[in-house]
C-alpha cells in the first residue's frame, strides 16, 4: 500500500493485456495475448522501427522491432510448428514464424493498442 504525504490517495495504474483479433480466416483458432499498455518509449521505438507510415522499412530495423515485440510485449500464444514443436512467445518464437504470420500479428497488436474497447486485464 502507497501512503500519501497529502493525504490524496495515488492512483494505480493498472496494465491492460488483449487477446489479438485476426480477421484472416486461416488464423482461425490462433490466440495470442499480449501487453497493451507498454511505455511511450516501446510503443514509439516500435512504430518507427516497423516503418510505420512509410512504405518501405530496412531489414535489420524490422528484425528489431520483431525482437522488440517478442521480448517486451507478447505474453502467450497457442502456436506450435507443423511437425509439432511449440514455439516460445519470446524473440526467438516470434522470429521464427513466417513473415505474414508476424506482420498480422504486428498488424493486430497496433490497432489493438490504438484503439479502445474491451480487453484482458491481469496484474
């Protein structure tokens, strides 16, 4: 517990998560929990390393930012290889997907994170 000097009680800033949403139907069945509310930082060295906005990003800045995401924002997943492997949700796991795969991911994660609705939350 967090004891005021002014006797207003602080606010606690509670971390939301999301279940991401895929619209592709070969997604269908895929779950994957990640952190929504990620610092300024993340969220804007993300987005810059993405290329978002622009239309053509380098590869070791888009291998970055799929790092990024793995190490610092993916929480859990339900994915495992097609000879039966499962894949780690950390950099390792995510880098190892195919690359449509990953950016739908990216993809989902950033309208997620941009806009409001209901989402998972967890402590």
């Amino acid at each position: 517990m967090v004891i005021s000097t002014n006797g207003v009680k602080p606010y606690t800033l509670v971390r939301r998560r999301a279940v991401l949403v895929f619209a592709q139907p070969e997604y269908e069945g895929l779950r994957i929990e990640a952190r929504l509310d990620v610092d300024l930082r993340t969220f804007l060295d993300l987005q810059m390393l993405s290329g978002a906005g622009t239309t053509d990003s380098d590869p070791e800045s888009l291998r970055a930012a799929f790092t990024m995401f793995g190490d610092q924002i993916l929480d859990a997943w339900n994915l495992h290889d097609e000879d039966g492997t499962v894949l780690t949700a950390d950099a390792a796991g995510f880098l190892s997907l195919p690359p449509t795969l990953g950016t739908a991911i990216l993809g989902a994660w950033s309208e997620a994170v941009t806009s409001a609705g209901e989402v998972l939350t967890s402590e």
